[in-house]
C-alpha cells in the first residue's frame, strides 16, 4: 500500500506530539509508543496498492505548487470503525480542492481505499490507533481544549510493504 501524506509545520507537529506524549502519562493508547523512525503526525490524503505511471512527479509539482496549506485543528473525537483516536482538521477550500486534485491524478490506481475518497474522507490527524469511547472525556481533557493552527509544510508517501517514505515535495 502507497499512501499521500500532508506533513505538519514544526510548531503544529510539536502540539500533537504534545497530546501524544500527554496521552501516553495518563495510561491511555497514544502513538507516542509508535518508536517507527516513519511515525509522525500527518495528514493522510489517499492510500492506494501502487502508484500509477507517472504518478508520483506528477503529485511532487501538485505539492509545490500548493504548500504550504494553512491548517486549524478542531475536537478530538473517536471514530467509527477502526477506532482510532483524532483530531479533526477543517476543511477548507485550499484544503478539500488539493485532496481533490491528488485523487485526479491516483484516479487509474490500483486498490483506491474508499474511506479517503472525496465525500468520504474525514481529515484528521492520529493521536492512537485502538481507542474506546468510553475514555474520549478523559482524552479530551488530557488534550486540552486548545485549537492549534500552522500548516502542512511538506508531502510523502509512505510504502506500507517495506514501511519506507519517498518525499513529495520539499519542507518549506
């Protein structure tokens, strides 16, 4: 599985690194316990099996022309299904249009993961993976009720068969 992946600016990045770490003091699933060199806080766009042709040039000139995109964190929540753990991220129009574009250019890739599709996708950045509704009041106050801001600075696309990331395009 290839994915494209949004990376956070220096300061957004320490903020959730922050609530990890802070979740993981408390006792509660974090993925501040995730020690992968790869583990950090993005923003997933896409996952496909592979990249077509051309692909990934064609998505390092979407990425430099578009970075980087401002980005406002919103409420941690639980979400359905696989129960990760998350803090939400606002759509915006820069935002929800560069999402769109990616999916133009993996619109002949093999093994689209639907829950990314455009209508489907819900942006978020992972705080754990394997997180029960029953501890989100005690998450949330762990947290903190802050709203942090910046933007996501750089793209990757991390290889979930050798567990490698290829840049994107450049930190900015």
């Amino acid at each position: 599985m290839r994915t494209v992946e949004l990376l956070c600016s220096p300061r957004l990045d320490a903020a959730v690194r922050a609530v990890w770490a802070r979740l993981a003091a408390a006792g509660l699933p974090s993925l501040a316990r995730n020690t992968h060199p790869t583990n950090r806080p993005h923003l997933t766009l896409a996952a496909v099996d592979g990249f077509p042709p051309g692909a990934e040039h064609r998505l390092a000139g979407l990425f430099d022309a578009a970075l980087p995109v401002p980005v406002t964190l919103e409420r941690v929540v639980v979400l359905d299904g696989s129960a990760p753990l998350v803090w939400l991220v606002r759509p915006t129009p820069a935002l929800t249009a560069l999402h769109a574009a990616v999916w133009d250019v993996l619109a002949d890739a093999e093994g689209q993961r639907p829950w990314h599709a455009p209508g489907a996708w819900v942006p978020h950045l992972s705080l754990a993976l394997r997180f029960r509704n029953a501890d989100l009041r005690m998450a949330r106050a762990v947290a903190g009720g802050q709203r942090p801001t910046g933007a996501f600075t750089a793209a990757r696309s991390y290889d979930g068969t050798d567990r490698t990331v290829t840049p994107l395009a450049r930190l900015r």
